[in-house]
C-alpha cells in the first residue's frame, strides 16, 4: 500500500492540445474550456454539470490515444467502441473536477507555483516564456492556472476520498500475518555477495572469453587473499559494487533460484569455487550470512525521491526526460539531491530534501518499492512511473529489524488496501456519475 507521502501525491500535469506542441498543465478538454466558445463545426457532446464536453476535445482525445498506441503496439477497440470509451472518459474527468472543487480541498500558491515551474522545465521554458507561449495560443493565463489547480484539486481528493471506501476487517489482517507466517515456514534468509562480469545479449564466442578472462582475473586476485570487499568495488558491474557486490539480507523466495542452488552447500564466509553463468554474466558468490527466516524480520529502507507529476500518459516522457536530466546533474555532483527535491519535488516531502524516512517493504506501491529495492546504497535510479507520476528515488540506508505486533498488522492492514484501491477507485467515480447531471447531446444535423 502506499506509505503517507503517497497519498499526498498527486498528478497535476498534462498537455495541452495536440496544435500547442507543448506538455503543459491542460489536458485537450481543459484547454477547450480555457479558449473561447464552440469553434465553428464544433458541437456540444455532452453536458455535465455545469461545464462541456466538446466534438474537439473528444477527436483530440482520440487522436492522442491512436498515437500512444501505435508508439506502443496496443490493440484497440473499433472505431465506435474506442470513441464511446474516450467520451466516457472525459465525462469521468468532469465529474471528478467539478466534485472536487465542491468538496472543499486547498491548493495553496506554493504548490501550484511549484506546479507551473515544472511544467515550464519540461518544455525548457521558463515561467514567463510559458505565460509567453499560453497566451500566444489564445488563451487566458489565469484560467490556465485554475485549471491547473483543478487538476491537482481532483487528485487530491481522489486519493483522500477513494481510501475511505476502502474497508479492512480484523479477519482479514489476520488472515494475510497467518498466510506471512505460513510462506516462511522452514525457509532461510541469505545474505550474499556478488562479483558480476557482464557479458552483453548473443555476444560472439570472442567476447565471451574476453568477458570469462576477466573473471579468472578476479578469481585469481581472490586466491591470492585479496579481500572480496575490495576485488568486488573494483572489477564487478553491478549496481552493488560500491558495497562490495552486498546484495543484502533477503528471503530465499526473493533471490533467483539459480543463486540459492549454487550457495546451498557453501558455509557462511565461503566463496563460491566457479562462477555461474546467467543470462547477465557471469556471478561469483560469496556467503556472508545465513539465517531461518522469520516473517517479522524485515529490511527497512531509508530513501527519498524526487516527484513530477503527471496525468496523460502522453506527458510520460517528457516528465521522464527532464528527471533524466536532472539524475545527471546530481550524479556528476553540479546538484545536491535534497536540493533538486525541494526546488522541484511536488511531494509533501520536498521541503526535507525528498526524505521518506525508514520504511518497511509494503509501504509503498509496487511499482516504486521495486524500483527502490534494486538500488544500491547511494545509487539514484532511472525515472520510475507510478499512479502517482514519475519519480527519481534514491536509497541512503538499509537496516534489519523485527517489527513488533503492531507494526507488523499496519503492514497488512497498508497491503490490503493497496489492493483493494483500484477497485474503490472505479465504484467512486460511478457512484460520482449517478449523482451528477449528465445529459448526451446528438450531433447537429
């Protein structure tokens, strides 16, 4: 489930029409309703509430989403199918700004000050080139930015409203800690490490060898009783080398069963007396610690993240490539992590540097705590996309520690409804249908 900074995140930024060639903090239908009235040949498709929904909005809606799929490779519905699910769609999207606006949520200035420079990076604007480049389109900047807080305004609530439908009993915490206790039972927690020489995808036999040479070179250095430590940081090529090839304590269940085979005879200490060869390379493993699993035994991550908000999938990228750039300029030391988060970040953590704090595994989405289990200490990771936008994550320390009783039914309790979200997402937005004023319009003849 997400953790607390999760259900402060919301997406707030999309394009503008297609014609804008700009991402920006519109999407199609709310930049139609920010222009002026209907365009000649322009009809009324529906009204909801008290706003439209246009022919122009819907063909550009359309004509984005054959564009994501061809980029893709997704199948679509016919023609008439497809349309009557984009029409759907932006009613769902009316309905869901005009409830918000209602229900009383705040965006201060701050956050959508924060908003509006985001979007400006993205297309390499700054502020007042943007408030250039909107009202050169025609339209009016204060609207602009109204709508932009709408957008953030209907994923607050959302968030807020959505997990309050949820409903979790004690019947069923308790079932999810006995079916933990149960995946556990008579398994081990390894701690290993690891010296990998890469060997890229149908290489020729040559590179093979070459790449082969290189891990006798390591194997050698290690029977001269060089430290594993040391050869690890300096020849392998993983992100763990800079722990020494540390992969940290996991479950057997989490580790490639490849791993577990080639350790299970090896005594804590003891280093593998061949490599083994993946589809990656070849690994050279190291014993390092070797426990019975206990299923209230987990490894807590202290990380923070850097996070751009999105809400069209055509945003994606750009978003992605800006965090891109921004990863760059941390790794070469130009920019401080913590001072990017709070420049940028548009998580409720920006002000302490993007800080999460220590976490328990199933505090986050998954999405986010895959991407954030794979790091190594230190290492910042590629832009991650989650529902919540897109992220840049870094891991600063890892602990081992028992969680008491409390802690450990707060975990399921959080698992649960993760789980169950998607499905309460789609009953809230119906139940905002029944109530809402919806009434279909013909085309004109």
């Amino acid at each position: 489930m997400i953790a607390d900074f999760a259900i402060r995140l919301v997406r707030a930024v999309a394009p503008l029409a297609a014609a804008l060639g700009l991402v920006a903090a519109l999407t199609p239908v709310q930049a139609q309703n920010a222009r002026a009235p209907l365009r000649p040949g322009d009809y009324i498709v529906a009204v909801v509430n008290s706003e439209l929904v246009t022919a122009v909005e819907v063909e550009q809606r359309l004509a984005r989403t054959r564009s994501d799929a061809q980029r893709s490779g997704a199948r679509l519905p016919p023609d008439e199918e497809l349309r009557k699910q984009v029409v759907d769609a932006l009613i769902d999207e009316r309905v869901q700004s005009t409830y918000a606006r209602e229900a009383g949520a705040k965006i201060d200035d701050v956050e959508l000050e924060r908003a509006v420079a985001n979007v400006a990076a993205q297309n390499q604007l700054t502020t007042a080139q943007l408030k250039e480049r909107v009202q050169s389109e025609g339209m009016d900047y204060t609207r602009f930015r109204n709508n932009l807080r709408d957008q953030m305004l209907v994923e607050r609530v959302r968030e807020r409203e959505v997990t309050s439908r949820i409903r979790i009993s004690d019947a069923d915490i308790d079932r999810v800690v006995a079916q933990q206790r149960a995946e556990v039972a008579g398994d081990q927690e390894l701690n290993l490490a690891q010296i990998l020489i890469t060997v890229p995808e149908g290489a020729p036999e040559a590179v093979v060898a070459q790449r082969r040479a290189l891990m006798a070179q390591a194997q050698a250095r290690l029977r001269a009783g060089e430290d594993f430590t040391k050869v690890a940081r300096e020849m392998s090529e993983d992100g763990n080398r800079a722990a020494g090839g540390e992969i940290g304590m996991r479950s057997q269940r989490r580790l490639p069963d490849v791993f577990v085979e080639a350790v299970r005879n090896l005594k804590v200490g003891q280093v593998a007396s061949e490599p083994l060869r993946t589809a990656a390379g070849f690994h050279l493993l190291k014993v390092l610690a070797r426990e019975d699993a206990d299923a209230f035994k987990v490894t807590q991550t202290h990380a923070r993240h850097i996070l751009m908000r999105v809400t069209d999938r055509s945003s994606v990228q750009a978003v992605s490539n800006r965090l891109e750039q921004l990863r760059r300029q941390i790794e070469r030391k130009e920019r401080r992590f913590e001072d990017v988060a709070r420049e940028v970040s548009e998580d409720g953590s920006a002000q302490q540097g993007g800080d999460l704090g220590w976490t328990s595994p199933g505090s986050f989405v998954p999405e986010f705590e895959d991407a954030m289990n794979r790091l190594a200490i230190g290492a910042i990771s590629a832009p991650v996309v989650s529902r919540f936008g897109v992220h840049l994550i870094q891991v600063t320390e890892r602990r081992n520690v028992t969680q008491d009783p409390k802690t450990v039914r707060e975990q399921a309790r959080n698992m649960l409804r993760e789980q169950r979200f998607e499905q309460a997402y789609l009953d809230w937005t119906k139940d905002l249908r029944l109530r809402a004023y919806i009434e279909m319009r013909e085309p004109p003849q």
